[in-house]
C-alpha cells in the first residue's frame, strides 16, 4: 500500500496526514527519497565566470549536507564534482578563487579541473591503481539562462521544467537581469518546508492573508497551470499594477499579466514581474522548521514599485505567520487531514500527489 496515498481526482481527495508534516522519521526520509532526486538551484554562472574558477559549496547545509564544487576549466565548460577528496575523505577546496588543478591539501592527490585522477605521492606499489573511483564523482549539471542546478540522483529531466518557463517569460532577456543583494535575503521560518511550499501553491487564501497583494491582483481571474513537475500560477492585474508587455504571437498577448509564478518540485518558485525575477528557494533544516531564500534579479528598476513584486516583504512576513500558526495546528491530536478545494487548491493537490509518488518511487 502507499505510504501516502493521495486520490488523483481532486474532487474526491484529502491531504497528506498531518504526521507527514510532523513525524521526524518522514522528515529525514523526505531528504533521500524526495531532496536527493530532484533538481536543486546551485547559483548562477557568475560564481565561475571565468575559466579556472571553482567555487565549493554545500547542497542544502542543515539537511543534505552534500559537499560540491563548481568548476570552469580552460575550455569554458563547467563542471560540478563532488568537492570530497577519493583518498581519505578531505574536503579537496575549502575556498572560492582560481585553480588549474585540484590538490588535496592532506596527502597531495591531485585532479583536474573536470575531476579526472591525475597524480598521487606515494602510490606507485599500490596495485590496480587508479581506477575510476579514483576520480572525483561528477554531479549531473543543467545550466538554463544563467542560472544553474544540480541533482545527486535524477529522477527527471530538468528541460521538461525550463521548457514550461520558457514558454511564458522567453521574451524576457533573463540573462542580463542582474543579482540584487540590497533586495536578497534568508528567513527562518519555523514550519515545515512542504508547508511553505503549500501556503505558496494556491491563491485561495490571498483575500484573507494578504490585503494589499488582493488590491493588486485580480483575484476572480487567478490561474493555476500543472505541468509533470512544476506549476505555474499567473496573476492577473488590476488597473494601477505594472504589467508584462507582452509580444504578438505570446500565449498571453492582449491580456493584463502582473506576475508569473512559477514553482518547481519539491522547493524552488520563480516569480517573473515586469520588472526582474524574485527567485525563492525553500530549504529544510528539520520536522518543523526552514530557510527560505530570496534571491532578487532586477531587469528594469523603474518598474518595482508600481509591480505586484513591490509588496515582497510585506506578503512574505504574512506568509510566515500564517504557516507558522498551521504548523502549531499539525500538533493537534484533533487534526488528522483536511480536503481541496477544486476551485482553487489544484496546485497544493498537485503537490501532494508528486511527494506520494516520491515517497513510494
């Protein structure tokens, strides 16, 4: 039997359990079946714009923990390895910067810049040595637009994803939107992180929870669209809301388009306004608490304020409330699953049947 059985028609289905969001064996269960199969954002280009850059990193510190490296090598290809030396386990490099080849600093095992074995003192007596083990594992890698991510162990193509986005926001230059620290930062939000990405997917609860963002959007004409693994929600504007101009031939010309959001299975959102990208990533720390980032990319500046992006902080700490509150009301001995709407929860339904899928994979 299923682990998590959710019931494809949504007219007729429930909720994941709320142990789902409670248990602690299903949150760690959660990071193998769900995190180390799915694709996760890496960073963007810039952080090995030129050849012989490498750039260590920790895929989803707190939970997964996989220590990682970027790398350009002198043809302009970037690469991911794993940043774990063959030898005897030593991180290989513990700091961004320049490198024509990867050297150990515990014992002088040297790769290349692609992660192939090339040298290593004191091994000439050893016996079938190397062998491909010897060399640094390589991280399947997709690079779309700028933007980069890795997965340990695909269990889908990440193009059936980018092609969905492409088709909506391809008109957009992505590439030459630039990265805003003054507008990026990271909250700790104590619910789990499934929560998070649940309260994201349906704007049932937007009247309600977010007063402002209501008077910017056009509520009765809010849309969700299901993909494999992602979704999009397209938000509508009213009359004083910045909106896309969008070029003839575009599946939307003619309409008035404040904002396309984006949410890529299990924890990544892409939301695209006239004015630039808000990209959030969602990352589990345990049961009941989470990272949320907010990497912002700017394209035209004059158009923040009037855009329904403008209200960002606001509607974030109003989210935050709220799922907190929900994850408090997990704990209850009382609550046990709740159902969908089928008018407006489709994409939490979507949701829920891609982590039943995963769980049982």
């Amino acid at each position: 039997m299923a682990q998590f059985p959710v019931d494809p028609l949504i007219h007729r289905a429930s909720t994941l359990p709320a142990a789902f969001y409670t248990d602690p064996q299903h949150f760690n269960d959660s990071l193998e079946k769900i995190f180390c199969k799915t694709w996760q954002f890496a960073g963007d280009e810039h952080l090995v714009q030129f050849p012989y850059d490498v750039f260590p990193f920790t895929l989803l510190e707190g939970s997964l923990n996989e220590p990682l490296l970027l790398t350009r090598n002198e043809n302009d290809g970037i690469m991911c390895l794993s940043n774990v030396c063959t030898h005897r386990a030593n991180l290989v490099v513990d700091n961004p910067g320049k490198k024509k080849k990867l050297v150990c600093g515990y014992h002088g095992r040297r790769f290349s810049l692609d992660g192939k074995f090339e040298h290593m003192p004191e091994f000439k007596e050893a016996e079938n040595f190397p062998e491909a083990c010897d060399d640094l594992a390589q991280i399947p890698l997709y690079r779309w637009r700028q933007f980069l991510f890795v997965n340990l162990n695909p269990a889908f193509d990440f193009h059936q994803v980018t092609d969905t986005m492409e088709e909506k926001i391809g008109f957009m230059p992505v590439e030459k939107f630039w990265y805003s620290p003054e507008r990026s930062k990271s909250h700790i939000v104590n619910a789990h992180w499934a929560l998070y990405c649940d309260n994201y997917l349906e704007g049932f609860h937007i009247p309600f929870v977010h007063p402002d963002l209501n008077n910017a959007l056009e509520y009765n004409s809010y849309q969700t669209i299901l993909y494999s693994y992602s979704n999009l929600q397209v938000g509508y504007s009213k009359d004083s809301t910045e909106i896309f101009d969008l070029p003839e031939g575009h599946t939307d010309h003619g309409k008035h388009v404040a904002a396309y959001y984006f949410w890529i299975f299990p924890n990544m959102m892409f939301n695209f306004y006239p004015w630039g990208l808000s990209l959030n990533i969602v990352n589990p720390i345990s049961k009941d608490t989470c990272n949320v980032s907010f990497l912002t990319y700017v394209y035209d500046e004059s158009k923040v304020d009037g855009s329904a992006g403008a209200l960002l902080n606001k509607v974030e700490k109003e989210d935050e409330y709220v799922v907190e509150s929900v994850q408090k009301g997990l704990r209850s001995r009382f609550y046990k699953r709740g159902r969908f709407s089928p008018t407006r929860e489709q994409g939490v339904h979507h949701f829920h049947l891609l982590l039943s899928s995963f769980f049982d994979a």
